[in-house]
C-alpha cells in the first residue's frame, strides 16, 4: 500500500488471516520479512521491536478441557480404524 492510498476494509485483513495464514509458519516467515525490508529500508532504526499480537494465536495456547477430550476421543478412533483393518 502506499501511503496515498485508501485504507481498505478491516474485515479483509481477518478473511486474509483465517482463510490464507492458517499455517503459522507463513505469518511468521510474512512478519520477519516485513521487518527484514523495514530495516533495510532504515524504516525501523531500533534494535527491539515492538508486535501488536492481538490476532496471533500463541503457540503455547492451552486447550480447552473440551478440546483436549475431542483430541484425545479422534486419536483414540484413529487406534481402533487401525487395529480393525489390521
């Protein structure tokens, strides 16, 4: 964007997120190269650097109880289809 420009629709930025940046490796590898050029481009002259992470799912997010059960309840079906075949 340059900075003439409209600013566009917040909900973009969210359809983006969930439907493009599932895979937490790209949002990273998108951030690092977003400052990589912002230092490059002396844009960021700070050795630290400051990330609204309000979106960003923490990679250490404890599950809810009812989450860990239904992870546990489709490994547990995953066993049994495994030993049915076997």
């Amino acid at each position: 964007m340059a900075p003439e420009e409209e600013v566009f629709d917040p909900i973009s930025l969210t359809k983006f997120r969930k439907l493009r940046l599932m895979d937490t490796n790209l949002l990273d590898l998108l951030i690092n190269k977003t400052v990589e050029i912002a230092i490059e481009k002396e844009i960021i002259k700070s050795n630290s650097i400051i990330v609204d992470a309000t979106h960003t799912k923490a990679r250490n997010n404890h599950q809810s109880p009812k989450e860990v059960l239904m992870d546990c309840s489709k490994k547990l079906r995953k066993t049994i289809y495994k030993i049915d075949k076997g």
